[in-house]
C-alpha cells in the first residue's frame, strides 16, 4: 500500500528521516561526551523508544509514572520522570518499578520528595531524586542556589531514596540556533553557581540533565551538563523548521488529509480539525496557522473546528479540489500524535506498518 491508499486523516511517518534523526542526535551527543536521554512524550511508542536505544540512548525520560511503567515494558531498563510527580499511587508504582528499574525523578519540593521515599521504604527499592532549577522557563523548578542547596540537604536524609543531581529545561529559549550563546550563556551560569554550592556542601551531583530539541546541539555550550532530553527531535514539526534547529528533510511526519468543501469562496475544508492537528501555536513563526500544507506555499490553515480544518485558498493559483489530498506539517507534533491511535511508517510512500501509540491516554 502507498501512503496515498490510507484512509484519512492519518499520520504518516518517514522511517528512513525518522532513523537519520536518531542517528543524527546519537552522534552529536557521542561527539561532545554527552549522554542521550531522549524524552518518549513526543512518539508515546515502545517500538520508537527501542529504536532509540539502539541508536545510542543510555535511557529514556517520561513525564508521567504510566508513561514509564509502558518504557519499562518496552525494556527500558534506565527511566526518568522529568515531572514534579505527586499522589501516592503514582510513587507506589515508581517504588514498584524501582525494584527492577532504575528510576529517578525530578522534584521541586520535599512533599513529593517524601512520598516517594515512603514508597521506596515500603516496595524495598530506591528512588533517584533530581532537583529541578528554574533556568527561565518559569514553570517548574527551585529558584537558585540557596534554594537547591537547601531541598538537596533534605533529600540526603531521607531513606529510599537518593540525591542524584539536577534537572534543568531550556524550554524558553526559542532563538535560532546560531543566536542561542547569550541565552545559554544565562543558564550556564545559573548551573555553575548551583553547582558550586552543593560541591561546598559535599553533596555530588553525578547527573546534570538538560537539553531540549531547539537547544538540543548547543547542549555542549552548557558546560556541567551530562545528558540531554530533546524529545521532538524524532519527527520535528513546524516549530523546530520555524526556529532552525532542523531543515525541512529532516521533518518525518506528516497528517494526511482530504479535502472535503470548497463550497464556500476562496475557503477549502479538510478532514482534519482540533481533534486531529491541535491547536498548538506556531511559536518559531507568527502565532499564525495551524501547520503548513506541503507544496502550497499560498494555502494557509486558518482555523480549526473539531473535524474541520479550514484552509484560506484565496492566494493559491490552483487550489485542491474535493477529493483531492494534501498533506500537512503539524506545527507541535507532540500533542499531534496524542490524539491518534496508531501511526504508519513508510519508506518512500511504500506504506511498512503501523505502530500503536502505546502511552497514548497515560496521563497518571
């Protein structure tokens, strides 16, 4: 089957781009001395994440405990949760999974800090802690130095679990690569100073894990960084194209739709709406559109309903007609391929197979 036979909408893959990222990213972490921990919540699949690993990955990140017990189905045997996780059957199942996992996970806090410690006590395993620093994204993670200083103390008197270093995310660096130093230069310093103040507490810090996908090769300009988390590297998208970290060969997916009105002037509909694309901003571009449509530079996604995308084709010479498919760039392929069941890979149009979205729905 050609990809061109899928019933729509569906999302398409390019296994070859998809295997040439891997391998790609694997390089430039082994290049600098880093080690790759690839963050699973843009794929949510066991085959992609053991793809990963034998491309070089020294274990895996996740954001939820669901998310991890699905990689350590998939034998991922190293796993961090890059989350501030909190309730007490998210740590019983991390405390379970520490048992034959190495587990570690990322806080803020000594609430979750304790829990999980709780846990571990209990299950007879140990936890790894990281504590989160706020390098600028202000979302989650302690402020500084003092603040690092005094949580990793209290996480050294706990039992069932171990201070294993930091966690840090660039995420808020949303400049073009070759324009990233001074941003990174911010955050070096705010590592260093971190850093400094455990070194003369004598509290080591053997992890430093960082990284994101826009920042992913600029990761060796941090120095005191051990590994990195880039996530959206495997497929890219429209946001990763916008700000230069990577060109549009290496974009791997794409979510096929047909056109089905063009009753309205100047307007064509697909089957493709929020439920299938998001509604995600285009935050390396304008804000403006909700993916780009291959080879019809003119044609802009104005808006999503839930099943409608509608396309402005006022500007376009030869708009598609009903029938007729396009194929689409998401502009965040991270919550994109959330909402699917199952994605099919291909090589050259030839459709190989498909994979379900093993971790789709595991919120917990």
């Amino acid at each position: 089957m050609h990809i061109s036979e899928l019933e729509t909408p569906a999302v398409a893959v390019d296994v070859d781009v998809l295997e040439r990222n891997l391998a790609s990213m694997a390089e430039y972490a082994g290049r600098h001395g880093l080690q790759l921990r690839p963050h699973t919540k843009t794929h949510k699949i066991e085959a992609i994440a053991q793809m990963q690993r034998r491309h070089g990955s020294q274990g895996l990140t996740v954001a939820k405990s669901e998310e991890a017990e699905v990689m350590a189905h998939a034998g991922c045997a190293d796993i961090l949760v890059a989350y501030p996780v909190y309730g007490q059957a998210k740590w019983q199942r991390l405390a379970r999974l520490a048992r034959e996992r190495r587990i570690t996970v990322a806080v803020d806090s000594i609430t979750p800090a304790e829990g999980l410690a709780a846990e571990a006590v209990r299950a007879g395993s140990t936890i790894g802690l990281l504590v989160e620093l706020d390098v600028g994204m202000r979302r989650c993670g302690v402020p500084g130095p003092e603040a690092a200083l005094a949580l990793a103390q209290r996480i050294t008197g706990l039992p069932g679990v171990e201070m294993r270093g930091l966690l840090y995310y660039p995420g808020h660096i949303w400049d073009r690569p070759e324009a990233q130093a001074t941003a990174l230069a911010s955050v070096e310093a705010q590592l260093a100073a971190v850093l400094d103040a455990l070194r003369r507490a004598g509290i080591p810090a053997p992890i430093v894990s960082g990284g994101s996908t826009p920042t992913a090769r600029n990761s060796h300009r941090v120095r005191g960084t051990t590994e990195i988390r880039p996530g959206t590297y495997v497929f890219n998208d429209r946001n990763t194209l916008g700000v230069g970290a990577c060109a549009a060969e290496d974009i791997a997916v794409r979510v096929l739709a047909t056109v089905v009105s063009t009753a309205v002037p100047g307007r064509a509909i697909v089957d493709a709406g929020s439920k299938t694309l998001t509604t995600d901003r285009w935050i390396s571009g304008n804000d403006q559109g909700f993916g780009s449509v291959d080879g019809y530079p003119g044609i802009k996604i104005t808006g999503l309903s839930e099943e409608h995308g509608h396309l402005d084709v006022s500007q376009s010479a030869a708009p598609p007609r009903v029938g007729e498919r396009v194929a689409i760039v998401p502009n965040h392929v991270c919550p994109c391929v959330n909402l699917h069941s199952r994605l099919f890979f291909h090589s050259k149009g030839e459709v190989l197979g498909s994979w379900e979205v093993d971790a789709r729905g595991r919120i917990h």
